[in-house]
C-alpha cells in the first residue's frame, strides 16, 4: 500500500475517534499512530494532516453542510464526516496534493470503511467542495474593472 494511502487511512481513523470520542483524545493520538504503524514517514504524514484538519474544523464542515444537497451535516455518518473532513482540509489547504488525486482517494477510503452509498455521496459532495473552491479562486484572482 502507497504511503500516502496508509497515512490517509490512520488520519480518518483519528479523525473519527476524535468526533465520536471527543478532543480530549487528542493528547493520545501519537501513540495511536505510533502502534498503528512503524513507518514514521506514514505516521508523520497522518498526524500532520490529522492536526491540520482538526485545526481548519470549523472550514471544513462549513464547505461540506455548503455542499451537502438534502442532508443535515449532523445525519452524516461518522465515518463519512471523517473521509470528507479531511478531503476538504486536503482541497483547501494542500496545495500540493492534486484534487483529482484527493477525490479519488476519498472515494477509495469511502469504498473500504463505508457504506454501500459512501462512495457516490463522497463523490458528490467533493465535486460541489471543489467547484466552490474553484469559483472563490476565480474571483479572487479576477481583476476589480478599476483603471
């Protein structure tokens, strides 16, 4: 398994044990990803994007409940509050990471801890995350018409 794949993996993990656990955890989380894995470029990468993603929590919900057509953010599952969670902290805030490569994994995380219906919801929600990231861009990088 590709590395980034792996700290994707334990990142969600964490994210999910801190949504259903509570902050409190946070504290404990590098040893979870300490026995979780050996490699620590992979532990490293997952705590990096763990931490960021709590960090940005507030943004992040925000663009999913944006993007999320006929549901309740509060009736997502945990487990698809984690994966979108940390695709949408991946989309807005790592500008190192391709969004196609973003979407992509997420769906694949999607297809391994979700639900039947995960995988084409994470899709969708994605897709509307990155439209409105691509259309806030666009205009912030439009010229204001002033001579």
């Amino acid at each position: 398994m590709d590395k980034r794949t792996r700290a994707r993996e334990l990142a969600i993990q964490a994210l999910y044990q801190l949504d259903v656990q509570g902050p409190e955890l946070l504290e404990f989380m590098g040893t979870f990803f300490a026995e979780a894995d050996s490699d620590k470029r992979v532990t490293d990468l997952a705590s990096q994007w763990m931490k960021g993603t709590w960090e940005n929590l507030e943004t992040c919900d925000q663009l999913i409940t944006a993007s999320t057509i006929k549901w309740q953010f509060a009736r997502l599952s945990p487990v698809d509050k984690s994966i979108l969670r940390l695709a949408v902290f991946q989309l807005k805030f790592c500008a190192d990471i391709p969004p196609k490569v973003v979407i992509n994994e997420a769906i694949e995380l999607a297809k391994k801890f979700g639900a039947d219906r995960s995988p084409s919801f994470v899709n969708g929600v994605l897709d509307a995350v990155l439209k409105k990231l691509v259309a806030a861009k666009e205009k912030r990088a439009a010229p204001t018409g002033d001579p």
